[in-house]
C-alpha cells in the first residue's frame, strides 16, 4: 500500500491543499483530528514542528496557522506540523496574544486530511480530501493489481460531542478535489469553496474551483471558474448576499461569481502598529467571529479586531 501511495503523489506538490494529500506519503496511515474540545488552561501551549516545503507563509511567524474559528467563545486553529495540517486549541489571552494550545481529536475517516476550518450551523467545520479508489490495472512486476487513487472533497461538522460528515455536492469526476474554505451567509446557509482538477485526467493541482451554496435538497452552484492553471491561493467571498471566489492566477486576481466591489466591501484597514515593532508576517481570518483576524509576526500574535486582508 505505501509503495502504491508513493507512486501516486511522485513530482506532484502543490502550495497550500495538496498538503491534503500528504498522508499519502505516510501510507495514509489513520488520522483523528478534529474540533471540539475546550481551550485547556494552566498548561503550557504546546508549539507543532513547522512543516516543510512551500505549503504557507504562516510557518515563517510565530504561530504557524493556515485557519483560526470560534464557536461560543471557543477558538480553534489549523496549524502546520510535520505532519500535515493539524487541528489545536487556539489560546486567546487577556492581552489579545495568542498561543496554540492542546492537539483536538476526534474521529474521522482514514485518511482524511483537514485542508481548511470553518463555521456553519453553530458547529465548526473542518474541510479537506480524503483517498478514493478510482481504478486498478495489472502489470506483470506485480502479483497483485495497482490501485489507484484520486482525492475526494469531505468536510465535518464537530461540536466536541460528534463529528458528523457533510453530503457533498458531486465531484466524482475530478482525480483531485478538496474543500478549499468554508464560510457561512447572513441567512445562515452553509458555503464551501472546493479546489479540483478542473477535468484534467492528470492534474493535481487547482486548475478548477466550484462554490457551492446549500438549498433544500441539496447544493447549488454559485460560482465557477475553469482553465486556471495552478492557481492559488484562492478566497472565499461572501458578503451580504454575494458569493464568489477571489483567484490567484499567473494571469493575475480575478473573480468569479461575487465582483471585486463586494470583495472589496468586506475588508477593513490595518494598524501600522498592529503588532508594535514585530514585523507582520500574514493575517488569518476568525471564522465564526466578523471582523477578527489573528495578526501573525516573526515573533508574536495577536487577536485584532477590523483588519484588512493584507497580500
């Protein structure tokens, strides 16, 4: 099995989601990861390894956080580790600083790679791919068949107490798909930007995006944009009742569905002196929490209140 994950991600990274598929590498060993536990108090913050490679500028500060939510109060985070992306207590302290915190299990899906962090429904909800057998060929090296895999999207929702899995809108035409981000409208249906293939039988990287809005019965498209090449990274936009997706191509930002207006509409203005002399490194967004990103420096962080997204 471990040769077979091996061949099948050979010569394929990707900046920021193919780290959902890094457990390939590993044999896509079992992965319990998930929400829901409280912040720990009294214990010594507990600092993952950064990973390597390119996978996000947010390993270069601080705190190494690709995600950041909070439900009820409770902050959690997705961080870089050596491992892959892994989900921890985020501590907010009295002075606005913030520290990781505990490692949060819960039970998911063998192999299962947490690409993103969301809320919706009250609950947070942690997005990513997981393996999927797509066909299996016999070469004579070999007494038993290769099995091949693609990634499918997948996302939970977690409140500490479950982990329940969210039907996803069909993506089984794609060798590669991922839950990109997550994010709520003001009506409070759920949204889910998912990064694919976009068709190419060989593609292991976002030349296609879809955003899916939930409805009765099911999902619907809202967005959709196609032939993007190795884009990344993209955003989630939803604002009032725009949704869209900011993209990051060789060609430059474009949009998709939502216009740059609206886009433009939901950012604010940073303090120069966010961080005091600390050089900013990247802002996360809070989901769960309009307004509040976490400001990442070479050397702190800290919860701050109607930020811009800074490039």
């Amino acid at each position: 099995m471990d040769d077979q994950y091996d061949e099948l991600f050979a010569d394929k990274s990707r900046r920021r989601f193919l780290q959902a598929a890094a457990f390939a590498a590993a044999g896509a060993a079992t992965v319990t990861v998930g929400p829901g536990a409280s912040i720990l108090t009294g214990q010594e913050p507990q600092e993952p390894s950064p990973a390597s490679g390119d996978c996000d500028c947010s390993i270069d500060g601080a705190v190494p956080l690709l995600a950041a939510a909070v439900v009820s109060g409770q902050y959690a985070a997705l961080a870089s580790t050596d491992e892959g992306p892994r989900l921890f207590s985020l501590s907010v302290n009295a002075d606005q600083s913030v520290a990781l915190g505990a490692p949060l299990p819960a039970a998911t899906p063998q192999g299962f790679e947490p690409a993103s962090l969301g809320v919706s429904r009250g609950r947070f909800v942690l997005g990513g791919g997981v393996p999927v057998p797509r066909r299996s060929y016999q070469v004579d090296a070999r007494v038993e068949p290769i099995q091949v895999f693609g990634i499918a999207p997948a996302a939970f929702l977690s409140d500490g107490a479950s982990v329940d899995p969210i039907a996803l809108p069909d993506m089984s035409g794609e060798v590669f798909a991922t839950v990109g981000e997550v994010a709520e409208t003001i009506h409070g249906t759920m949204v889910v930007m998912i990064e694919h293939s976009g068709g190419e039988p060989e593609s292991w990287y976002a030349a296609g995006v879809d955003v899916f809005e939930e409805v009765p019965g099911g999902w619907e498209r809202r967005a959709s944009a196609r032939d993007l090449g190795e884009s990344g990274p993209n955003r989630l936009v939803v604002n009032g009742d725009a949704i869209g997706v900011e993209l990051t191509t060789s060609r430059g930002v474009q949009f998709a569905g939502a216009t740059a207006a609206a886009a433009r509409a939901a950012e604010r203005t940073v303090p120069a002196d966010v961080l005091g002399g600390d050089e900013l490194v990247t802002l996360v967004r809070v989901a769960g929490a309009a307004g509040q990103f976490i400001a990442i420096g070479k050397q702190s962080a800290r919860l701050v209140e109607e930020v811009a997204r800074v490039l």
